[in-house]
C-alpha cells in the first residue's frame, strides 16, 4: 500500500514538475492554465477527461473513508466480544 501512495505521489510531482517546466503554476490551477491554451477540440476533450478523473478521486475518496468508518466498526463489535481491550489495530504510519 505505501508502494502504492509512493507512485501517485511521485506521480503528482512529474507532473506539477512538467506543469512548472511549460511555465504554469502546479497542481489543478496549473491544469486549468494548460487546458485554457489548447485549441478548442483538444480543450473539450480535456476539460471532459480531467472532470471525469476528478469526479472518480471524489469517488474513489468517500468510498475509502467508508472503508475505514467499517472497518473500526468491525474492530470495535470484536473487542465487545472478545471482551478484548481497546487497542489500535494498525500501527502509525508517516504521511
């Protein structure tokens, strides 16, 4: 899993390091410059693209914590039964 946290976040920086090289500012401002610049075909079809993808990290975020709300549930419901101690089940880890 942090392999994977690893590659988008390295993912995110080539390409706020692409948006700086071209003269934009990073991140979704930096996309919103750039989309503004292509001609009216590409731009369509960009913004489309770029509202899709962000609608799917919205999705792909509310199901996560969804997950996690889940999952402490379950972990909570096994300690009530088990009679076992409220402990943390993953150890702490460096954003």
């Amino acid at each position: 899993m942090l392999g994977f946290l690893e590659s988008l976040n390295e993912s995110h920086n080539q390409r706020d390091g692409f948006l700086v090289s071209l003269g934009l500012q990073g991140g979704k401002e930096g996309l919103a410059q750039l989309t503004a610049l292509l001609p009216a075909d590409i731009n369509s079809l960009t913004t489309k693209l770029l509202h899709q993808l962000e609608l799917k990290t919205k999705t792909c975020k509310i199901m996560n914590e969804r997950s996690g709300q889940l999952l402490s549930s379950q972990r909570r419901l096994l300690q009530r039964l088990t009679g076992g101690e409220n402990k943390q089940a993953y150890p702490e880890m460096p954003l």
